[in-house]
C-alpha cells in the first residue's frame, strides 16, 4: 500500500507501453493495485523498476486451463499451475470443470476458489461444467462469484463431464446468460469410429480417428443449438478450415478459439518427433488445417488464443496408444511461443494483444481488466520483443515437467509478470508470496462491492 510520504507504489520506468492509442514510450504509476498515472511520471515511489527496452502489454490472460485440482493433483494442481502461468507472463487463469469430484454445484465451485487462496500466483476465475444434472439451475449458479462461464464437453475427453445429446445442449444454452464454452466433437461420430484406434496402433492415428467431420459436424450442432436458444457461445480449440468457414458465417452469436499448439506443430511431423507428447483432442491436424487456421486469425474469425493447458505426467504419456491420456501443457509457453510467432510476422502484437487480452476482457465481460488505462487493474505482462531463447522441459514449473516444444528456439520472452501491482515474476524468478484473487465480472460486480 502507499506510504502517507509516496505518490505511488509502483512506478514503471521508460518503457514502451501498449497503451490503448498504441505503442508509446511512458512511464506508468500504480497506486493501491490500480493504474494511477501514464505519461512522464515525476512523483515519489515506494518501487521504482526500470523497464528500459521493455515492451509493457496489459496482462496476458489464458482463458482455458486445466490444473487437476481437485483430483488428479500428481499432474498440477493450483499452486503448481499457477506458478507456471506466472513464470510465463500469464496473469490471470481461467480453469476448467473436470476435476475431480466435477465443477458442477456450489460446494465443489467454492472449494476451488477456497483452494486458490493463498497458493493461486495468479488472478483466476472458474468455469462451471453445465451438464444434465444441473441444467436447471444455471442461470443462477453462474453468478457464482469468481465465476467466468458454463463449459460443456461435446465429445468425451479427460474426466467424465459430458454433454453429447442436442437436449442437454438445448436445456444448458436455455438457463442463463453467461459465455457457454464449448468443447466441440461429436461424440457418436467419435464411437462409430472407434474401431479404427483398436489393438497396438500408432498416435498418428489420432487426428484420423478424431477426423475433421467429428469436429465440423458438432460445431455445426452447437451453432444451430446457439442460434435456436439465442445464447452466446465461445467454441474452444477449433482445428479445421471447414469450422472456421462456419463460424464465420455466426460471428453474432459464436466467439471462437484457437491454441498456441494447433497454430505451431503439425502432422505428421509432431506426431513422428514427440510421439503421444502430441497426442491431445481435438488432435493436431496437418499443415494444410494449420494454415488454414492462420488465414482465419488474419481475417479476424478467430478471438481468442487459449492454451488449454492440459498436463498428464510423462510415465502417463509413455503408456502405448490409445491408453496414453490427451492433452499437453502450456500455461508457461502460451507467452513466448505467440510472441515467436509475432517475431516471425505471422501476427502483429496488436493482433496478440487483441487475442489474449482484449477478446478475454470483452468476450468474457471482465470487470477492471484488459487494458493499460487510468483506474484499470495493475496488470502488466513485461517481454524483452529481442531476446531468443530455447524452450526446455527443465524451464516447465508445471509438475508434468515437460513441454511438447522442449528444445525450441523462440524470440521475444516474458521478462515480469505484474498483478494489480505486486511483482509476481522478474527475469524468471517468482516473488512474495502467491496473491492471485478471483476475477470480477461485469454481472457479478454488485456481489463483490
Ligand atoms: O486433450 C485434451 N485434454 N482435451 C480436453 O478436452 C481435455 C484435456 C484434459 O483435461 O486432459
């Protein structure tokens, strides 16, 4: 807190700030976690951190996490994720249902946020999984505080939370008004299929047996489930051209999401070099899926990037195909993999900035976040735009302990993580103590004042 003798808590010296009007060389003031000055600031501080040949962007948000906890805490757990997205220039994590027992009612819904305080480096919130069971009730339990949305799983994946039939979708998308968040692969499609993963076949297989039908044919169920019910969805992680042209056509009523890894890696390649490490749903697709993909991020289809970071330990990953589990972390790469990206002009830092701040901040309606402004959070997300660096397995702090881009050489890196004022992360190492807190919502503000 400010000293009686300090103007500011914090100030961020010489740096080129992402200000809303653009890139500008300024100095930025906090006071009391909030932003409190921008421009050339002359007044007294208790911190003052150079940030000379810095670029400081609004803090980057992963909107689709999974942390395991609680349940399968060997893989992550809060504390251990979060420390992750910390030390990766992620300052607020959004974190999904299947855990164990499953986010669906109140009581497992504030036990995650109880479990966040105090070991939570980041600021967080939780997506309730809508389902059968607790369709009814949506409309209220998503005004749970710390609440960011409903998450349904189309297609079975990791956990047991499933919504496959078009009557559940329909009963989900009826309650509520919140972002619904949709995990989309036909489920029938996935089990007329399944035959083709039966018996000592190879992870190749995967994106085979997951084809493109299984993904374009639940997207095109949701849209018009959407469109019936008139709700809002966010459909995550989409991996086909042929979805992408859907989605383009229901820019009114769909958000849409793309990872880090889908625009990265490629069959067959990742596939032969890193094995089941790969292996995730929907699946890695070929380089033909992943242009297509950065043609719809160019032509503004594309939202959000999320890293669905999903950890499963490497004797887990080691089991033969299909035994070994889905998903691959990403919390940690989200930041320097895009920023690579950016440094190889394939987006610019505007479009980065639109995709992992502002889209979070609008899509998900985050109250005091996604912007460097005057009485906005004091959330900052430090990179060095030059600096190269090699990705390894041994940088991963999440307890999986490993990365798919393990050995990569990637220019532009997160060098601080700052939330609502607290240095959380400085040239990779973490400080104080963890001091995350829920994030607020534009619906749910009243709940919180
Ligand atoms: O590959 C995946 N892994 N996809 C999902 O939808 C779930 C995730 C997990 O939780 O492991």
């Amino acid at each position: 807190m400010t000293s009686p003798k300090d103007d500011f808590d914090l100030i961020l010296k010489n740096g080129r700030v992402f200000s809303p009007s653009g890139l500008l060389e300024a100095d930025i003031g906090v006071r009391g976690g909030k932003i409190a000055g921008m421009g050339s600031i002359a007044g007294s501080s208790r911190q003052t951190m150079d940030c000379r040949g810095l670029t400081v962007l609004p803090g980057m948000i992963d909107s689709q996490v999974h942390f395991r906890e609680p349940g399968p805490v060997h893989k992550e757990n809060l504390e251990s994720g979060s420390r992750a997205a910390a030390l990766g220039g992620i300052t607020t994590f959004f974190e999904m249902p299947n855990t164990n027992p499953l986010t669906i009612d109140e009581p497992a819904f504030n036990d995650k946020l109880a479990r966040a305080k105090g070991r939570a480096w980041t600021d967080h919130a939780f997506y309730l999984g809508g389902s059968a069971a607790n369709a009814e009730r949506l409309g209220e339990l998503e005004n749970m505080p710390g609440c960011c949305g409903i998450k349904i799983f189309m297609g079975a994946s990791t956990g047991d939370l499933l919504s496959a039939d078009d009557d559940t979708i329909r009963e989900i998308l009826r309650h509520g008004k919140r972002v619904v968040a949709v995990h989309a692969e036909d489920n029938d499609r996935l089990d007329e299929r399944k035959h083709l993963i039966d018996g000592g076949v190879d992870v190749s297989i995967h994106p085979e047996w997951r084809d493109v039908e299984v993904c374009r044919r639940a997207t095109e169920r949701v849209l018009r489930l959407a469109r019936e019910t008139g709700r809002r969805i966010h459909v995550l992680h989409i991996t086909t051209g042929e979805e992408m042209a859907l989605l383009a056509e229901h820019k009114d009523i769909a958000s849409v999401e793309v990872t880090p890894q889908h625009l990265t890696l490629a069959a067959p390649d990742c596939y032969a070099e890193i094995g089941t490490r790969a292996q995730m749903n929907p699946p890695i697709r070929d380089d033909g899926q992943r242009t297509a993909l950065w043609k719809a991020l160019a032509a503004g289809v594309v939202d959000i990037i999320g890293s669905d970071h999903a950890p499963h330990t490497l004797d887990e990953k080691a089991q033969p195909y299909p035994e070994s589990p889905s998903g691959m972390p990403g919390v940690q790469t989200l930041v320097p993999i895009m920023l690579n990206h950016v440094a190889e002009g394939r987006l610019t830092l505007e479009r980065l900035v639109d995709l992992c701040v502002s889209g979070p901040a609008r899509i998900f309606r985050m109250a005091a976040k996604g912007r460097i402004a005057l009485g906005y959070d004091a959330d900052f997300t430090l990179v060095d735009l030059n600096r190269t660096e090699t990705i390894t397995d041994t940088w991963s702090a999440s307890k999986s302990g490993w990365t798919p881009y393990d050995g990569m050489q990637v220019t532009g890196w997160p060098v601080g993580t700052i939330i609502r004022g607290h240095v959380v992360m400085r040239d990779g190492e973490l400080l104080g103590d963890p001091i995350g807190a829920p994030v607020r919502f534009q619906e749910t503000i009243a709940a919180w004042d």
